[in-house]
C-alpha cells in the first residue's frame, strides 16, 4: 500500500493541497528545538560585568 504523500482540503471554493512530507520534516525540526530550548546552558566561569557606571 502506497503512504499519502500529500493532503487536499477544500474550503469552499478555495483549494489547498499539503505536502504531508513537508508537515513532518517541520514537525520534527520544532520538537527539536523545543527539546534543545529545554536544556540548561552551560554557564561560562566569568561574572557578568555591570555596564551601567557606578553609582554615587
């Protein structure tokens, strides 16, 4: 059996055909980054300088 490769949706008069290729490869990219954004960063040894100058 042949696996769909894309989805038509009408809407009225309009017509849309989805690559359901593309839907996937999309998906897939956002759990990714989803995943990534998840992760605690590495933190570098050196402080954080103030920019702002000091106050009197």
């Amino acid at each position: 059996m042949r696996e769909k490769k894309e989805k038509l949706i009408i809407n009225g008069n309009e017509i849309y055909e989805i690559d359901m290729d593309c839907v996937k490869s999309k998906q897939d990219r956002a759990g990714r980054k989803t995943r990534q954004s998840q992760t605690p960063k590495k933190q570098n040894g050196k402080a954080r300088r103030n920019s702002s100058p000091p106050q009197s």
